[in-house]
C-alpha cells in the first residue's frame, strides 16, 4: 500500500518554541492531507484539511495562526505548531488521499510533549 | 465537527467468539464509511471500507452498512486476542472532503 512519512515521530519542546511536523506521500501523489489531533484515549480530531496549492481549511475551534499548515507540493504537507504551550502536547498524525480513491493512508503520527 | 458515534467500551470477548462493533452518523452526505484498527500509540491502519447498503465481507471481518438507519457495524469472527485494539469508525462526506473518526471502541480479546 502507498506509504505515508511523518517525522518527527516525537519531539519535546519548551513552551513558546514552535514545532514543524512534516508529513510525506513517498510513492504517490497526495492530492489532499488532513491533519489529525488525538489526546489520550480519545479519538482523532480533525483539524485542517489541505489540498496543494491552496490554502488549508480549518475545523471550528481550530487557530489557523497557531496551526499553521502548507501544503506546497504533492508529495509533502507540514504542520507548524507555533508558540507551543503544555496544553498542545498531543499526538498529531497526518494523512493523505489520492485523487479518485477515497481511503486514506496514514503517516506514524508525531507524540509532541511541550514543558 | 461530524458526529459520529461509537460505544467507547471497553468490550470484552473471549477468544474465537464474535466481536460486534458499532457507529451511527448524522450526516446523510456520507460517503464512504471505514473501520481502522489502532494500538495504542500508534496510528490507525484500515480493516475495511464499505460504500453500499448491505454486507462486506474480508477474512474474519464483516462491515455492515445501513444508510436508512446511518449505522454501520463491524463484526469480528473468530476473535483472536491480537483483535486487542481500538476500533474506530470513520465516514467521509464527499461534499467537504473531509473524513471524521468517531471516538472508537476498545476491545480486549481475552485468551
């Protein structure tokens, strides 16, 4: 199946720093990433949704200045976690979809600790 | 968000016996309806992917789909304990593009 990278697969971070996660389709091209948040034994989140070339669109509730997403080419999207605080650490995972199929593949998410 | 919802568990079964997993949507501009299995710390990989109304059967899991009743289940036949995961349940809203989780249900296989 098509392979999704996603590193750092954990990072920690003091608060007010900011974090880059980025994500990759390695042997397809992505035309669309979504980027998830999960807390502990709760389940994925939806955070943003972005297609190359355009601007990400963002769930409610979720700070489009805090979460800042690109998408600039097909193969790669980064999630940049700026001015991180405690209250961010969770385990961010992204995935990708190929135009005309409607599964998503997903990257080994990243445990993001912020102290 | 899209709600989907899932009976969080934790469910119980006995090794070989069957494990029946279940999600309801609101959203009557699903799609595409999936069950990914994830392990704790890791991301959830697909188990199944369902379009239409019926059954789908893939080894020892069958999902179903009921678009009337916007429910869709998952059965787990002859459960082994490496079943031992959560499960959830995903729609896709082909409209927004977009693909939201329920909150998963934890199942534990005991041998």
């Amino acid at each position: 199946g098509a392979v999704v990278s996603q590193h750092p697969s954990w990072v920690i971070c003091k608060s007010g720093t900011s974090v880059k996660i980025e994500c990759r389709s390695l042997d397809f091209q992505a035309t669309t990433m979504f980027w998830y948040r999960q807390f502990p034994k709760q389940s994925l989140m939806l955070m943003a949704t972005s297609n190359e070339g355009s601007k990400a669109t963002y769930e409610q509730g979720v700070e489009k200045d805090k979460f800042l997403i690109n998408h600039a080419s097909l193969t790669l999207s980064t999630l940049t976690v700026t001015s991180a605080h405690p209250e961010d650490s969770s385990f961010y995972i992204c995935s990708a979809r190929v135009r005309g199929f409607e599964k998503l593949f997903f990257g080994s998410g990243t445990q993001l600790s912020v102290l | 968000q899209k709600e989907v919802e899932q009976n969080s568990g934790p469910l119980s079964v006995p090794e070989g016996a069957i494990a029946s997993l279940n999600c309801t949507y609101s959203d009557r501009g699903s799609q595409s309806f999936f069950w990914y299995r994830q392990y704790s710390g890791k991301s959830p990989e697909l188990i199944m992917s369902i379009y239409s109304n019926g059954d789908k059967e893939d080894g020892r899991f069958t999902a179903q789909l009921n678009k009337a009743s916007q429910y869709v289940s998952l059965l787990i036949r002859d459960s082994q304990p490496s079943d031992s995961a959560t499960y959830l349940c995903a729609v896709n809203v082909w409209t927004g593009n977009q693909f939201y989780f329920g909150t998963g249900t934890s199942l534990t296989v005991i041998p």
